[in-house]
C-alpha cells in the first residue's frame, strides 16, 4: 500500500473506523520511511533551526532585560 502512495481512508467492506486505523499506520510507515532515508540532512537542519531560535530567544530575552 505504501508503494503506490495512495492512501484511501474508508475501505468498502469494512467499517470506517478498522480501516481508517489500518490506513493512518501504513501512512506512519510511509513517513517513517521517508524520514529515515531523509535522517540525517533533516537532522542538521533542525539542530540549524534550533540554534537560530535560541540565538533569537537569547536576543529577544536580553533586550527585554535591558528594558525594564
């Protein structure tokens, strides 16, 4: 099911609930594919991101200091 990247949330001859289930964890599994293949370039990313909103946070937390 993952293969083809389609995802239908309601199968026909079960109830909604049991196949929505089934559909949302093979979507899981498709993003956890997708996020191990894409690990470590993501990975530096976030740590890029993080560091630029502490540096953000920091300046912004100073300057509110400074303020009062």
């Amino acid at each position: 099911m993952s293969a083809n990247n389609q995802y239908i949330p309601f199968d026909n001859e079960d109830n909604g609930i049991s196949g929505f289930h089934i559909t949302a964890s093979d979507y899981g599994m498709h993003l956890l594919d997708k996020v191990s293949t894409t690990a470590l370039a993501d990975e530096v990313y976030i740590r890029r991101q993080m560091k630029y909103i502490f540096n953000r946070v920091c300046s912004i937390y100073s300057f509110f200091r400074s303020m009062h």
